[in-house]
C-alpha cells in the first residue's frame, strides 16, 4: 500500500534554513517523480516544486524559487526539500505527493509537516 | 501565475445534488484531479482522471469534463461531506502542477 511520511518541521527563525524529508513506501519509489505542496495556515494548496524520477530534473514555483532545493535518495526511498532563507509567509504545512499523471493513478498524500517561521 | 478557477463557497441541504466547476485552459489537456479536505486532515482524492473515483469513495461522488471546465458532482449530499474541495491539474507540458483555490462546501 502506498505511504509517504513527511518529516522534518518545526520552529524556526526568519532567515534560517530547514530540510525537509518524505519517506516513501509501498511502491517502486525509484520510477515515479516526487512533488512538494504546501498550504498555509486558513489558505489553499500551492504547489512547492517536483524532482524527476531519477533526480535529474528540477522544477520550482514561483512562491520559493531561489530558496528552495529538492533532492531524492532512491535508495532510501526518500525526497528532501530544503528551505533556506525562510521568511514568516513560509510558515505552512508541507505535503510531499507521488505524481501519478504518467501511470494515470492515484495515490495518498501524506499527513505533512509544520513548517513554522517565527522569531 | 496559472491556476485553476473554483468557486469559493458552494451550499446546498441534504440530499440535494452538489455541483462544484473547476476551469483552465490546460483542461483539455491535462486530467484533474480531485481533493476533499476536511478540518484538520490532509487531503484525500475523491475523483482522479477526470472521473475515476477510488476505492473507498462512495458513489455519489462523480466527476464530468468538457472543454475547459471539469466539475466535481456529489449527489445526495451527506453531512459528512462538508469540505473544501480543491482541483489539481498541471500545465500544457505536464511538468508544473496547479491547484484551484478551493471550494468550501456547507451543508445546509
């Protein structure tokens, strides 16, 4: 059964960076690539960036572009997102998501992690 | 930036029908995906490809495409439906993945 734990949220100062993980399971995580989406706090969801299958592309949205860098370890079936210079609008939860478009599936999102951007 | 349009709210009493459009250009493309977020909780995909409906989600929800809008039909709404709902597609290449802004749904 597919499962992905997202990890890694806290508390943390203006201008300081966090890394994210999301452990996958119950799949062949090495074929499929990996998203990031966040939603604040009362707002709706926005998509954060996505790593290909294989770690070589990298595609970022507009809200963290330059900050953000996502990264993947197949052999740990894991997705990293890592923030850096993180400011008070970052505060959100994140949610990393298998992306099913090219097998035409569906599968669970995590339960997230807080991110929390505070002096 | 793209995105998705949804209507903000959306109300209706027990037992009647819910209707909830989503529209983008990208749609006649793109499948679209869609997501009920209760308080609290992550969200869960209530219809995918369109108008696939997973395991485990009960028939009443259903899901209709034509041209740029896709819409989101729950018949003989429930109680337990109150939600925001939120479509996903991506862009005409497949790569970005964009969201509508969500619609909360009241029941009455």
């Amino acid at each position: 059964q597919v499962h992905v734990v997202e990890s890694g949220g806290g508390v943390v100062q203006p201008g300081k960076s966090l890394r994210l993980s999301c452990a996958a399971s119950g799949f062949i995580f090495s074929k499929y690539d990996m998203h990031w989406v966040r939603q604040t706090p009362g707002k709706g969801l926005e998509w954060v960036g996505v790593i290909g299958f294989d770690g070589e592309n990298k595609y970022y949205g507009d809200s963290m572009k330059g900050r953000v860098t996502i990264s993947r370890d197949n052999s740990k079936n894991t997705v990293y997102l890592q923030m850096d210079s993180l400011r008070a609008d970052d505060t959100a939860v994140y949610y990393c998501a298998r992306d099913d478009y090219g097998s035409g599936t569906h599968s669970p999102w995590g339960q997230g992690t807080l991110v929390t951007v505070s002096s | 930036s793209y995105e998705l349009a949804q209507p903000p709210s959306v109300s209706v009493s027990p037992g009647q029908t819910a209707s909830i459009p989503c529209s983008g250009e990208s749609l006649t493309k793109q499948y679209v995906y869609w997501y009920q977020q209760k308080a609290g909780q992550a969200p869960v995909v209530v219809i995918y490809k369109d108008s696939e409906r997973p395991s485990g989600i009960p028939e009443r929800f259903s899901g209709s495409s034509s041209g740029t809008t896709v819409t989101l039909t729950i018949s003989g709404v429930q109680a337990e439906d109150e939600a925001d709902y939120y479509c996903q597609s991506a862009d005409y290449s497949g790569t970005f993945w964009v969201f509508g802004g969500g619609t909360r749904l009241t029941v009455l």
